[in-house]
C-alpha cells in the first residue's frame, strides 16, 4: 500500500510540474539556461528519476561512444526524456523493450527512445491534452510531449514519433550539435 501512494505521489508530482513548465511557457515563452553537458549524463538522471515506472521493463541505453557535449538547458533535456520515458512506462506492457540511443549525424546530434508495446498513437501527439489512448485508466492529462516538443523547439530542435517498424513507438530528437569548447588540460 506504501508502495503504491509513493508512486501516484510522484506520478501526481510529474503531472503539476508538466502544468506549471506549460504555464509558464504560454506566459513568458521558453526560457533557457543554455550549458554544455553530457547527453549521458542528462539521460543517466532521467532513468534515475524513473526507476521505479522502469522497473518492469527491459531498459538499454545505446549511447554512441564519445559523444560530444551537446549546448542545452539540461534540467529541460531531462523534463523531455523524463515525459518520453514515462510514456512508454505507461503505454507499454511490462517485459517490453524500451531503448533510448544518441549518436551524432552531421552537424545534429539525433535521442531516439523507443519501445516495443502495442504503438499506433493518434496524429495530434504532441498537442496539448492529446493522450494516447481517450478515456483509459492510464493516469495523465496529455500535456507531456506538447511541453517536449516546445522544449526541443526552443533548442532549435525537432521532436517527432513514428510507428515502429515491427511494433511499437518511436522518437526521434534531432538537436544542433553546435562546436563544444575544447578541454585543455590544465
């Protein structure tokens, strides 16, 4: 019974930090505080911050080795990794595949999370309060990937999903990659 408050706890949590970001952004636009990071350690956190909706679900992370740090605001990065990742927790069946990749092409560096579940979402997904699957017992208010999507775009991204080729969703972020400082020793 713990168990289960602490989750709809921090489910609930996710839910009004989703309403407050999407406030914010329709007032004053998307503010952000552009740095360079590590992409592994941005998507390391969002799995942290989702371990327990994970849980049931075969996670693998295939991130390019040496990646080069990417220019973003890294606490929004994860907000969308966080509402990616949480949705296909959701959606999914439990023992299903969940994979989050990066790698670099050209000049962009291209996140895809995708997952190996039923998939076949409706066309305005990333619309506010779109949800998946109308009247389902899955708790949300569908205002996830419309806050995803402001947060790419205003990094000069793209979000988009598409069937998987066998089954399943798949996401696609494609952001800058931009000309990382160089790290000299000192």
């Amino acid at each position: 019974l713990l168990q289960g408050i602490h989750e709809q706890a921090t489910s609930m949590q996710r839910l009004i930090e989703n309403l407050l970001d999407m406030a914010r952004m329709q007032e004053r636009g998307v503010r952000l505080n552009r740095q360079w990071h590590s992409l592994e350690e941005i998507v390391g956190s969002a799995l942290r911050q989702l371990r327990e909706p994970l849980a049931q679900h075969v996670v693998n992370t295939l991130l390019t080795a040496q990646l080069p740090l990417v220019e973003v605001d890294a606490l929004m990065l994860e907000r969308v990794l966080v509402n990616l990742l949480d949705n296909a927790a959701k959606y999914t069946p439990p023992g299903t595949t969940i994979t989050v990749s990066a790698d670099k092409i050209g000049d962009s560096i291209v996140l895809e999370v995708s997952d190996t579940g039923p998939g076949g979402a409706p066309a305005p997904l990333f619309e506010p309060f779109a949800r998946g699957q109308q009247e389902s017992s899955i708790t949300g208010i569908g205002l996830g990937l419309a806050l995803a999507k402001r947060i790419v775009e205003a990094h000069g991204g793209q979000i988009e999903a598409r069937p998987g080729q066998q089954r399943g969703m798949h996401f696609i972020i494609t952001l800058p990659a931009g000309s990382p400082p160089s790290l000299e020793p000192l």
